[in-house]
C-alpha cells in the first residue's frame, strides 16, 4: 500500500508556473517510489473544492484575499465619480492600478497575501490528514503563508505528524522581497524561525539556501536541510523535434517573465548597439522573447525600436518547450542573489542549446561555467553583453550542443528528483513507526 503526502501549496492547476511543475511532476513520479501525492490549494474560480486530475485528489479551500477587496472597492467608487464627472462636480477619487494592489501584498501582509487562505485552510487540513490517513505534510512555497497552515495544524491538532518545509525561494532574505514596516518585519522573521524549528526536514531548490539559513539560525543543525534541485521532464521532450537550423540568421530566444528586479533591459540596449553599430548584422541576428517584459525593458523598447527584437506574450508550456528546441541560443537572466536559481535553466538544459546567461556569481553561473554550455556575462555591463553577441555571431555554428546524456544534465531529470524526494518522505516515515 502507498503512503501518502499532503502537499500544501499556493496555486495549482489550472495555473501554471515554475512552483506549480515541481509539485505537479514530484506528483507524478512519486508513485513509482511508493508515494502518493494529494494537494490542498486555494479555490480558484470556476474550479470545485474537490476534484481528481489523473488520480490526484485535490483539494481546494476558499480565501479571503484583501488585495482583491481592495481593487472592487475601487472599481466601485471609479464608477460613482465617473457617474458624477458627467455632472461635472467631482474628479476621480481613487485611481485604480495594479502597483498599489502589489503595493497593499508586499507591505502590509505577513507573511504575504495568501495569509488569510493559510488560516482558513487550517480546519479543512485537518480534516483531510483524518480522512486520507496523510503520513506525511509537505509545505511547499514560494508562498511561504503554506507554512503557517502547516505550523498552526502541527502545533494545535497533531504535533506527531511529520512535516517536510520546501523552499524554492527563500523567505525573508529573498532579494525580490519588499521590506516591510518594523514590527511587520519582526513578525516576518519571528514566523519563519517557528517553521524552521518547529518542522521536521527543511528541502531547499538552491545549496546557497543552506549556506544562508545557517548562518541567520546557527542552532539549527545543517542535517535538518536537503539540497534537492528543480529540473526537466524529459517525456515532456519527446516527439519535439528541431527545426533545421537557419543558414542565414542565429535565434536566440527567452522564456518566461521578468518581474521585480529583473529586467531585460541591458540585452536590449547592448542589441540596439550593435543594430547601430554593424546595421548588417539585423540579417544575422533574432531575439525573440516570449513572456511578460519589466516596465523599463518595455519602454526601452517602444522609444528604441529593433527589427531584430520580437515579443510574443505568454505561451502555452508544451509551445513554449518547442521554441526553446527550435532555438540557436537560449537567454538566462537569473536576476539578483546568489542562490538565485529559475527552474527555467533545467528545461534548457534538456533542448541541448547553448546558453546565454546574464548573471551574478551565484548558483546558476556555477552550474553554467562547470558544464561548459555557454556564456556568462555581468547583467549590468553592456558593453560585455555585445562582446559576447559579437563573438557569438563570429563563431556561427560552431559552439557545440550540449550533451543531453551527460550524468551531470540527467541527474536533473524529474524522475530522479522525485526518487530523492521519496528518500526524504521515507525517513520521516520510518521514524515515525
């Protein structure tokens, strides 16, 4: 018989992101290691509180979201001015846009906006351990609120259940984070130390993580933490085959969002040097960027337009993996922090292109430089930026793919990060008999 995992977590199908794979393709593959995951999310409209995907129990929990009261609250006094501008007495009173909802998330909920949901989820939670026998909880953020339903049920109802926190960003010292107001800021750090100590096993996506965590909480042993990476599926590869490859011009592609202190900025100005610079290079060399552009890679360019440059918006996952394949060269820009790790490099990894990758010494610099795949450059240096597009474009062709057998790329493959996340499940477990 199965032993089961409750998995707790913030969003889940039909939204899709980074967080959402990991858990979705651990579930997948758990089963093969004697382990059956079920999910506890929030209620998502138009979905059900409970429903079953591909043999996945799910559960779904209602949520009392202040940043969503606060955007009708506008809407509704919008209307009443609008109504009475026409009357010509009154001007707009409140200006709806999206920073301020962000704004109401960032600097005034702790641990973020999902609070509410977590206490709400308590009751519903314990429940469900009863009813599906749950051998172990499995908190997994970038929401780091999971943690506190797991903390709340663990500390009132049953302090025998085993727990496993995951962070696949850190909590307080995320540097995409927003500092809040003084005593919102102790609380911040008061609640991640309780879930530190009162958990049973803490699995990191990044070993900076670790090296991190130990130094803020030196009393926490550091065999309480297992470095345990994101990755690729490969049979999401399969069947996906590569254009045949231009002779003509060099693609290079991005996949995925830029928020916070990312910003794409940079590799756009250092193409629209070279546009300036060698105008017949516009007929050797493409971008294409595929997801939501920063504000100021967006405004760059709309007042510096480039007719090597090309935005296509969100696409669907399976889509998104074909244009990665079908690329010469793949962009990475990790952003800010030495732990700093996207899920987004293990799928490149898995297309066999070589990668550009615009960052900071931390994690994925190390990974990249140890497996010889590609580029590295300073995120912020330019001028480096066009070097390396420079030689690139000198060199056409003649960088070589990246050996998708290698046991140091497979290691990566979702199968195997599934079988040491079972390792971890089973020694709780076994200590629990």
């Amino acid at each position: 018989m199965k032993k089961k995992a409750l998995f707790i977590i913030g969003d889940f199908w039909p939204t899709k992101g980074g967080g959402v794979i990991r858990v979705e393709k651990l579930i997948k593959y758990l089963p093969e290691f004697n382990w059956t995951g079920i999910v506890l999310t929030r209620k998502i409209k138009p979905t059900n509180a409970y429903e079953q995907i591909s043999n996945v129990p799910i559960y779904r929990t209602k949520t009392f979201n202040p940043a969503e009261l606060y955007q009708k609250i506008k809407r509704y006094f919008k209307f009443k001015t609008l109504k009475n501008l026409n009357k010509g007495d009154l001007t707009p009173a409140i200006s709806p846009t999206r920073r301020a909802n962000s704004r109401l998330a960032d600097n005034f909920l702790v641990p973020d906006v999902d609070i509410f949901w977590a206490i709400l989820s308590v009751f519903r939670l314990k429940k469900i351990v009863k009813e599906e026998n749950i051998d172990v909880i499995y908190s997994s953020s970038p929401s780091a609120s999971v943690h506190i339903s797991a903390l709340i049920y663990k500390k009132l109802f049953n302090q025998s259940i085993k727990w496993i926190v995951e962070f696949r960003d850190p909590w307080t010292f995320n540097p995409f984070r927003n500092k809040k107001m003084i005593f919102l800021e102790k609380l911040d750090h008061y609640l991640e130390k309780k879930v530190l100590n009162a958990c049973d096993e803490v699995i990191v996506v990044s070993k900076t993580f670790v090296d991190e965590f130990s130094y803020k909480y030196p009393n926490i042993s550091k065999n309480k933490f297992s470095y345990i990476p994101n990755g690729y599926d490969s049979e999401d590869f399969k069947g996906l085959a590569k254009r045949e490859p231009s002779n003509t011009f060099i693609e290079i592609v991005h996949m995925g969002n830029f928020y916070g202190k990312r910003s794409l900025k940079p590799f756009l100005m250092a193409m629209k040097i070279i546009a300036d610079t060698y105008p017949e290079y516009q007929n050797y060399l493409r971008f294409t960027q595929f997801g939501v552009v920063d504000i100021e890679g967006e405004v760059y360019n709309l007042n510096n337009p480039n007719s090597m440059i090309t935005f296509k918006g969100v696409i669907p996952h399976s889509e998104s993996l074909q244009e990665m394949v079908n690329a010469d060269w793949l962009l990475l820009i990790p952003g800010p922090g030495v732990g700093t790790m996207t899920g987004k490099l293990y799928e490149y990894l898995a297309t066999g292109n070589p990668i550009i990758a615009l960052a900071d010494d931390g994690a994925a610099k190390d990974l990249i430089k140890k497996l010889n795949i590609g580029y590295v450059s300073n995120p912020a240096d330019v001028d480096d930026i066009v070097n390396v597009l420079m030689e690139i474009v000198g060199n056409k062709g003649t960088y070589k793919s990246i050996d998708i057998d290698n046991s140091e790329i497979k290691k990566f493959d979702r199968r195997n990060i599934a079988h040491q996340v079972s390792k971890v499940l089973d020694s709780l477990h076994f200590s629990r008999e």
